[in-house]
C-alpha cells in the first residue's frame, strides 16, 4: 500500500520554508555576475579581483556550509540558517555603503556573503528536508527544495537587470536587503523531524560525528563524489559569474547573458525535478554520468558555434536543465549509504568540493581573460572536467553501509 507523499504538516512546513528559503538565496547569488561593469565603473574593480571575490565567496561558502551542517544537525537547521541571512545582509550592506573597495570588496562579496551562503543555500536547506523523508522519496524532496532555486533564478536576473538600469546598484542592493529579511523569517520554520526517518535507529544514535567523518572518508563513492561535485562547482560559477562578459566579448548586448540566466533559471526547475524522479527509477551514479556528458555537449556547441540569440537561448534552456540536477542524486547517495543523522554535514563536506571547483572557475575565467583577452581557455577547462565527472561516478558502490545493526 502506497503511502502519502507527505506524512504530516511538519514536514510540509519545512518544505515549504525550504523553497522560500533556497529560492531566495540563490537568486539573489544568481544575479552578481550582472553588476560586474557597475563595480568596473562604480568601484574601479578589475574583472580579476571581480572574480576573485567571487571565488572567495565560493571558498567560504563551501568552508562554512560542513559547519554550518554540523550546527544544523546539532541544534536545528532553522538556527543555522537564521544566522546565516543576519551575515548575508551584513555582506550586502557593506557592499553598497562601504567601505568597498579594495580589500573590503572582497570581505563584503567574498567572505561575507560567502558565509551565509553555507547556511542558507544548497547544502542545509536540502539535507534538513531530506531528513524528512525516507529514502525512496527523498529525490524527489531534494529535487522539489532544488527547483525552489530555479524560481530565483528565473526572477532574480530579470529583477536585477531592470533595477541596475532605473535605479543603479546600490538602490539595488538595498532592495535585496528586504528579500534577505523575508528569508530569515521564513527559515525560523526549518524544524528538525520529530524522529529520523529510518527503519532502525540504535546504531545511528551511538554513532559520533568523528565516527561518521572517518567512515565516510574510508568510503571510496564517497571521496568520488566529491571529486565529481568539484566540477559541478567549475561548471556553474564560471558560467554565472563570466557569462555576461563572455556574451560581450563574442559582441552580443547584455539583455544576451540575462536571457541565459533566466533560461538557466526556468528549464531547471524541470531538470532538478525531473532528476528527482528519475532517481527514485534508476541509479543515482548512473544519472550523474549522463548529466555529466550532456553537460560537456552543451558546453562544446555553445562555444563552437557562431553567436547568436538562438544560440543562447538553446544554450540557457540545456544548461538549465543540467544546472542543480547533480544535487538530487548527489545528495541521494549520500544518504543512501550513510544514512540521514550526519547529512547536513557530510553533504556539507561534498559541497566544500563543489566550492573549491567553484573558486578556481570563478578565478580563472576573470584571469584568463585579463591575461589572454578571451575567457575561451576557461569553457574548454569545464568540457575536459565534465568528461572526468562522467568517467569517475561510474564506480562508485550505492549500496548502504553495513553496520553491527542494518540502519536503513
């Protein structure tokens, strides 16, 4: 006999604060790359150091998010990510008031903001809600908190993009304070469960953090994961951060590079949905080398192909559909072999990964076009990474670890 989807109203209120919460944060994360040329001309900063601030931001954000995994799972992910958007708007408010510029630039865009995104975007919302529910629904939960981040990025570009040219940066990035303060009242609603969702509990709850850490490290799919999720972080932060200015280095007006975020944005609620369903059918590790390969394509026929409106249209939609949809499935595994009591923290951990690949894309795409005058070197980077990430999923072992009890 099937059961309902959703069991109880706690779990529908974490999901739903979920959503509001992701939706929010990774909107607004989604839109920096489009004040690049105000922070050229307001702030007098290079496309180096734009860059990277931004690969600090995706350093701290991977650094913070294991941490602030390991308070979510200690004392609740609405604690965590609470804090979380109190720093966020700390970020935000340096960052239009000053100081600025220089090495405060970076504190505000960087460390700041890259902070909070630890707490409020990806890897907390998503594992608290997949605490939520068992294991051949949790794809689809993960998937459905994922997609809540495409409803931003669908929004938040074209908001931006309309600010920037009726009101300026800074009256924009106060704006974005108002989204932040809506975001940290909705997150007091991300509750724990009442109980974890697993079919045996004993073994979980002697289980110490340190213990999970070193089990998890032994794992072989574990340490493959990460490595495939660092590509993931290249592949997306290069493109969200260095899109705009590639569609103007290849002469195409800035509406282009909007209209590839917002694409991105929509076709991934469909992709991380869809991921979520299919990882309930097939394989996890078999749907993240696919995604992977799909990935390499779309990259390839982008960049080889003559630009145009098409081009980046066809390009925002396949991307979008490949955007978050590693996170279901990546997430899903690690559940699935370790169980849900460490989640948030060990699925902090994979993020960290995806953080560091983030940083090196944000970094060089801006390096390489200050030192070369193309941001070419960077994209052929990502197709390479992206047949890596498709060769090392493949033997990674799904199966639940055996413990002295079966846990889940």
């Amino acid at each position: 006999m099937s059961e309902k989807f959703i069991n109880n109203r706690l779990t529908l209120i974490v999901l739903i604060s979920a959503c509001v919460v992701i939706m929010i944060s990774m909107g607004l994360r989604q839109t920096f790359g489009l004040f690049f040329q105000a922070f050229e001309e307001g702030i007098g900063c290079t496309r180096t150091e734009f860059g990277l601030a931004i690969g600090i931001q995706m350093i701290f954000w991977g650094m913070f998010s294991p941490l602030f995994g390991l308070v979510a799972d200690r004392f609740g992910g609405n604690k965590a990510v609470f804090i979380g958007f109190l720093i966020f708007g700390a970020g935000i408010y340096m960052l239009y008031s000053g100081p600025n510029t220089g090495i405060f630039f970076q504190i505000s865009l960087g460390v700041l903001i890259g902070i909070a995104l630890g707490a409020t975007a990806i890897s907390v919302p998503v594992s608290e809600v997949s605490k939520h529910f068992p294991n051949e629904r949790r794809t689809i939960a993960s998937g459905m908190v994922t997609a809540a981040a495409s409803v931003g990025y669908f929004i938040a570009p074209l908001f931006t993009k309309y600010s920037l040219g009726e009101f300026g940066w800074e009256e924009t990035l106060r704006f974005f304070l108002y989204f932040i303060l809506f975001g940290s009242m909705v997150s007091i609603f991300i509750f724990r469960p009442k109980q974890l969702v697993e079919h045996k509990q004993s073994v979980v709850k002697k289980q110490s953090f340190f213990e999970a850490l070193k089990e998890a490290f032994s794992h072989k799919g574990y340490l493959l994961l990460n490595a495939g999720f660092f590509v993931c972080g290249f592949q997306i932060t290069l493109v969200a951060t260095h899109i705009p200015g590639y569609m103007q280095e290849r002469g195409m007006g800035g509406w282009s590079a909007t209209i590839i975020l917002a694409l991105i944005g929509l076709f991934n609620i469909f992709g991380t949905l869809g991921m979520g369903y299919l990882g309930t059918k097939y394989r996890k590790k078999s749907l993240l080398c696919i995604l992977y390969a799909l990935r390499a394509l779309a990259i390839a026929i982008f960049i080889f192909s003559p630009p145009s409106t098409i081009m980046s249209i066809i390009f925002g939609v396949s991307f979008g559909l490949l955007w978050l949809s590693t996170v279901p499935p990546t997430n899903g595994i690690v559940a699935q072999i370790f169980g849900t009591k460490y989640l948030s923290s060990l699925f902090g951990i994979v993020f960290l990964s995806h953080q560091v690949g983030a940083f090196i894309g944000a970094y060089l795409g801006g390096y390489f076009y200050d030192q070369y005058g193309s941001y070419d070197y960077a994209f052929y980077m990502a197709i390479a990474l992206s047949i890596f990430a498709t060769i090392v999923h493949y033997p990674i072992n799904e199966q639940p670890i055996q413990r002295s009890e079966v846990t889940i």
